[in-house]
C-alpha cells in the first residue's frame, strides 16, 4: 500500500500569517494516464471532510486562492497564506492513483 | 447543489450485518463513480469501497473486502453499502462520496456487545 506521510502533525499559525503542509508518498503518485491523484481535504471541526486541492494543484469549486497546492512525484506541498480563522482544522492529503487509494494521517492547524 | 445523505447507522453486535445507504440529488447520479469512506471516533480517513457509474466494477481494501459489498441503484439515484460478518474495528462514521469530491454528512455505525 502507498503510505502517506504528513509533516508536521500539528500547526500553529497566527492569524494573517501564512503556512505549509507536506506530504510525501512512499510510491510515485504518477497514473499510467499521465495524472497525478493527490487531493488536499480540511476537516472543520463536527464537519465532513472538505475537498480543497484535486490532482496536485487545481483549486475546487468555491475554494479562495490563499490556498495552493504544489509538488510532483513523491512530494507535495499545501500552502496556505494570510489564515482565517475558518482555515483552523484538520488537513489531509489522499492519493487515487494506487489501490488501496489512502490519507495522510493528518495536520491539524491551530491559532498561536 | 450536490447533497448525499447517509442514513442506515446505529449500533450492531459484532458478527451481525448493517446495510447503509446514501440518497444523491443535484447531480446526474449515473455520470459517476461512488465510494465510501469512513473515520473511526478521533482518528484518520480510511477508503472503504468504491464503485463505477455503471455498477460493473467495485473495488475494496483488504480491510473490508469479502466483508463489505458496495452497490447502487442508478434508478434511485442510491449508493448501499452491505456490511457483513462486522467487528469493533468496523466502528467509524461512514461517509458517501461523489468521486471523492462532494462528501455526505456521514453516519455512524457502532459495533459493540
């Protein structure tokens, strides 16, 4: 199974402030149809999982630029910039490129 | 708007079965692929099972499958997921997904004696 490693487990950032979650995964993300399948989620708190980032870098609907996703292969960045208080959560990166497709064990983030 | 909603949760004894299911609407129902993933009490996200629009190819992870049987009825826009032979570690909120994009409330199964 691809195993995907989040750092840091926690976060805690100030409000205005800007931050950055790494994933990495123990196989290369790339699908045999060219795509990478790595998704970014935020879990808010007593709510489903939100998706964010879809194949690396692509903003879903309704999701502000502050966040960006970044990476290729192995390695995958989340950036966050000028945090608002609805930012604070659980964040988790998933790959469906490989079965068993699997998360990240999560970052949460918290106000300094 | 996109909207899934679980329902068919609540508490089982281990070894018994629960059926649950997930209403769609906003959406062309059998356009796409469904899963399901669930999160035990204060933990991680774990992919359950996942099914093309059709219905003709489901996929697991060892964890579940020859346990679980994930199906749908794409004349009532429905995602079932058949939960058998079900053990503690089977406790979590189970969540409908559309594509892994659009995500339902959830619904907690607890499987506790």
């Amino acid at each position: 199974d691809v195993v995907m490693t989040q750092t840091p487990v926690s976060l805690s950032v100030s409000l205005g402030g800007q931050t950055s979650i790494s994933c990495r995964s123990s196989q290369s993300l790339v699908h045999s149809d060219g795509n990478t399948y790595l998704y970014w989620y935020l879990q808010k708190p007593g709510q489903s999982p939100q998706l964010l980032i879809y194949k690396v870098s692509n903003r879903f609907s309704g999701v502000p630029d502050r966040f960006s996703g970044s990476g290729s292969g192995t390695d995958f960045t989340l950036k966050i910039s000028r945090v608002e208080p609805e930012d604070l959560g659980v964040y988790y990166c998933y790959q469906g490129t490989h079965y068993p497709w699997t998360f990240g064990g999560g970052t949460k983030l918290e106000l300094k | 708007e996109v909207q899934l909603v679980e329902t068919g949760g609540g508490l089982v004894q281990p070894g018994r079965s629960l059926k649950l299911s997930c209403v769609a609407s906003g959406f062309t129902f059998n356009n796409y692929w469904m899963s399901w993933t669930r999160q035990a009490p204060g933990k991680g996200l774990e992919w359950v099972a996942s099914i093309t629009n059709s219905g003709g190819s489901t996929y697991y992870p060892d964890s579940v499958k020859g346990r679980f049987t994930i199906s749908r009825d794409n004349a009532q826009n429905t995602l079932y997921l058949q939960m058998n032979s079900l053990r503690s570690e089977d406790t979590a909120t189970y969540y409908c997904t559309r594509g892994m994009a659009y995500w339902g409330q959830g619904t907690l199964v607890t499987v506790s004696s």
